[in-house]
C-alpha cells in the first residue's frame, strides 16, 4: 500500500496490517508524525503532538505482536480530545487556565491504551467546550480541510480535522450538545452520539448534568464499531462491530427537517435528508416524513442544563482570571439559571423523552438534518459576547442537543452529495433507547451505498 493508503485506511484495517506482520507500529507512528509536521502547520488540528512518547510506545507494540500479543488496537494510532486526561499531559480543555499534568489516564485512554492504542497527541477544541467551532485565544482557530476557510465544527473539532486529513487513524470526542456530530458533520466523517452512560466518563461523574457523553470521530462505520467494543464493551444486542457488520432488515424511517427550537433550515440540509431517504428507499426500507412532538418547553429545558454546566466547569478551574471574556459571560449566564430550574428541566427530561419517543412506536430510525446549514466560516464567532454567540449557534445547530437531553444514541454521517461549496454535509440518524447496534447497521449499509469513505479533503 502507498503511504497515503496506509494514513487512510483506519483503525480496523491498520490493525490487521500489524496483526498480520505487514506493517510496523513504528512504520504507522513515523508515517502520522510526518503528516502531522506538513499538513497540521495550516489546520491546527492538534494542541500537543506526543512524539517522543508516541514512537516509544510503539516500539513497546511491536515487541509484544513479536511476542504473539493480539490485542484489538495494537499499534493503531489514536488522538485524544484535550478533555482526556493524559497521564503526564495538562488537561487544557482549550483553555489557559488549568496548569496540573493529569496524576493518570481517564478511564476512556486506560481502556485504549488497555487495547494496545498508542496516543500520539491532543486535539483542540473550543474553551471548555462550550462552542460548535474550534476557536479560542488560548490555541488559535482549527481549520476544515476541506475548506481552510470553514469550521471543522466543534467542540470535537481539533478531532475530526485531525481524522478527516489522515493525521490519525481515529480520534477520541465529546458530545454535551452535539459536539461529535457537529465535527463529524462539518468533515464528512462518522460520529455516533452513544446512549448516555455507555462510555463512561471518569474520573468525572457526570458533565453537563447528564448530557455529555464519549465517544470518537471516524472515518468508517467499522471503525466506530470497533473503538465502541473497546471503550464501552458489548451492547444489549452484543459485540457492536457485529451489529454493524450485519445487513439491517427493512426499516421503516423517518424523514424530518423541523427543528424542535425556531430556526431557518438551508435548503442544501434538506436536499441532503431527501437525497439520502432516496438512498434508503432504492435500499428497500419504508421511508416517511414525520415530525417528532418536540413540545414547547424542551428548549429551556436544554438550555437549563448547558449553561448551568458552564458555569460549573468555569467554578473548577485554578486560574479564572485566564477565562476568555467570552467564557465568562456564558458561566454568568449560567449562574443566573436558578437552582430550581434546573432541578425542573432535570425532572422534565423523562416526560420530554417518553413524549418524543412515541415517534418510535412505528418507526425504527428518525433521520434530520446534523445541522441547519454547511459550515460556518472559521472564526465566524469569534470576539462575539456570549450572548451573540449562542443565537448564532442555535440558529446553526438546532437539531443535536434535544438528543442529548433525552439521552438517546443519535449519529452523524456523511450525506451523498457535498454542498455547493464543496464541503461535506451530515445527516443525523436517531435511534430508540439503547438502538445504536440499529444505527450502526443502517449507517454501514448507507456508507456501503454513499462511499464517503473514499472521499478525501484538499488538505490531505
């Protein structure tokens, strides 16, 4: 294979290269380092490259597949999100206001590097993870590679440019309102939301009271399914790389391009969703449009929880006075948020979500566009007060965080044709409670169909 092959092929074809001698650990680790050094100088991609430490562990790979060890991620390359402590590493959460080097790995990269993953760097994301665009005064604005002039979306956004160029074979992410479908979305790549509590978030108990959740940026389904048995371990149905691999019966789906806040929707998002029920009917499920019953209120409930989250997260950091201005307007918004509320959206989340869910009584996969447009310009945000910044992104992103709130599993992936710009779009496909194995199969199939994998950005 050609060295640029090799960069692209992903985590599970990379690591049947080293399980079948074919390929060094050490050969992936110096191909990536090289790639990283040209390409991530104009993306931004990374907020610290663990070279040194990358290469060593790689040699410590190749000695045990010498020695008959046949771990599911031995010697296959991985990023880590900069919300994943790195034993030895800062944990920046693309802020300058934490100093301490994490004591030990969070459990998500004990349990990669457990699998035989080597961790060559961090990737950026937006201060605290608050924006749906990687861009702060602390590490600079992130690129798309597809379009240097366009988000890669955030907050997983150092992740998905970092996939989407073949700088990494996979990447770790975070999604507390839609940040690993945005990224996924904005870079054409996979990004599954899992149910909420599937991948556990220690040494944090809970963030964004209860709407966060872990997972990865991709560039194939395979490859989600493969990082989802090792991070969270079989599901209800079983092994996920199974669910994926297996060919979904006939569905019957759903198409919907209503928001469940005011927004005005692009028309190349709604080409997008009716291009892809195409696709699905011509793959022989039953395909409808059909609206959820959002409700009035989900809204406030949603906005309860991120905000006071914010705020949150901006009361643990050692050094507040370095929290972009920004930052701190949000935290304060945050803080206006009674207690009261937010013990009241908690509380409405069950209704909201048995409401909403009636929808899949009779149907098995929702699909929506991920966003309510292409992406928006790099650095559209920007010096904007939090207030101008958060009407912005509601208008951008009204269809991810609802599924957060219900805490339901909800995936991106890449629609089948680019925009007029020639960036990628994502459609986003719902499951039921605990449906990701549904999810995982439907999207394998469309990916079989689309080929997006074989799509590759300009900075490449």
């Amino acid at each position: 294979m050609e060295p640029e092959e090799v960069a692209f092929a992903g985590v599970a074809e990379q690591a049947r290269l080293v399980r079948d001698g074919q390929l060094s650990s050490r050969d992936l680790v110096e191909l990536y380092l090289d790639r990283i050094e040209r390409l991530d100088p104009v993306l931004n991609a990374f907020r610290v490259v663990m070279a040194e430490r990358a290469l060593a562990d790689a040699e410590q790979a190749d000695a045990r597949r010498s020695a008959g060890d046949d771990r599911p991620l031995l010697g296959v390359p991985i990023a880590v999100k900069d919300t994943e402590d790195v034993a030895g590493e800062i944990t920046r959460w693309g802020t300058a206001a934490f100093e301490d080097p994490a004591t030990r790995d969070g459990e998500l990269v004990g349990r990669l590097r457990a699998a035989g993953a080597v961790i060559v760097g961090k990737t950026n994301l937006p201060e605290l993870a608050i924006i749906g665009a990687t861009e702060g005064p602390a590490f600079g604005v992130t690129r798309n590679p597809w379009d240097l002039d366009a988000t890669p979306g955030g907050s997983s956004g150092g992740s998905a440019a970092a996939v989407a160029a073949g700088l990494v074979a996979a990447a770790t992410a975070s999604d507390g309102a839609g940040s690993i479908r945005i990224p996924a979305a904005c870079c054409g790549l996979v990004g599954l939301k899992p149910q909420r509590d599937r991948i556990a978030l220690t040494p944090l108990i809970e963030h964004w009271y209860g709407m966060s959740v872990l997972g990865f940026e991709t560039r194939t389904v395979a490859d989600t399914a493969l990082l989802m048995d090792v991070a969270a371990g079989p599901g209800p149905g079983g092994s996920w790389a199974e669910l994926a691999a297996n060919v979904p019966g006939r569905l019957k789906v759903a198409l919907s391009v209503k928001p469940p806040v005011p927004a005005r929707i692009d028309p190349q998002m709604r080409r997008a969703v009716e291009e892809t029920g195409e696709r699905l009917r011509s793959l022989g499920h039953v395909v409808e449009r059909r609206e959820p019953d959002y409700g009035l209120t989900v809204g406030n409930a949603v906005l309860a929880r991120f905000l006071r989250g914010i705020a949150q997260d901006a009361a643990r950091v050692p050094r507040p006075e370095r929290l972009a201005r920004r930052t701190q307007g949000f935290a304060r918004m945050g803080r206006m948020i009674p207690a009261r509320a937010l013990a009241r959206a908690r509380r409405d989340a069950v209704a909201h979500a048995d409401r909403i869910n009636k929808l899949f009584e009779d149907v098995d996969v929702l699909i929506t566009p991920t966003t309510g447009r292409p992406p928006v310009d790099a650095a559209e945000w920007e010096g904007l007060s939090a207030a101008r910044t958060m009407i912005g992104m509601a208008e951008v992103y009204p269809f991810t965080a609802i599924w957060n709130h219900t805490g339901q599993p909800a995936c991106s992936v890449p629609a089948p044709t680019l925009s007029d710009r020639g960036v990628p779009l994502g459609v986003q496909l719902v499951g039921r409670p605990d449906g990701e194995g549904v999810l995982l199969s439907l999207a394998a199939q469309l990916e079989a169909d689309v080929g997006w994998p074989q799509r590759r950005p300009p900075v490449s």
